[in-house]
C-alpha cells in the first residue's frame, strides 16, 4: 500500500494496518514501514495523534488513547 491509498482509509483501518504489519517483523521499525510506503513517519504520528493515537516506541505499536 502506498501512501496516497493509505490516506483514503479510516483511521481505524490505518492503525489495523500499520500495527499488522509491524507485528509480522517484515518491517522492524515505522521508520522503515513509513519509506516502504513513501510516507514521513513523523507526519504520520502527527496525523494518527489527532484521532488519539500514539506510537509507543517500546512495543513497536499504536496505541489508542482516551482521556478522562
């Protein structure tokens, strides 16, 4: 998936995604899902951060987040 396919999804499936793919260890990092799919990490977080999701660097994993 590309970027531009990546962003017609709804968030939900985005993060379903990005998580499996990383889960599987075909890629080790979001650095390196990120190029595969021509995207910028960083603006992918900030993106995924707007719906309440954040990138949790020690389980390698997006997380959904509520506030109280």
């Amino acid at each position: 998936m590309y970027g531009h396919q990546f962003y017609r999804f709804p968030v939900e499936k985005r993060v379903k995604f990005i998580n499996t793919e990383l889960k599987q260890g075909r890629f080790n990092t979001l650095e390196e899902l990120a190029d595969n799919m021509f995207l910028d990490a960083e603006e992918m977080k900030n993106e995924l951060k707007k719906y309440g999701y954040f990138f949790v660097p020690e389980v390698n994993q997006f997380v959904h987040s509520v506030g109280a």
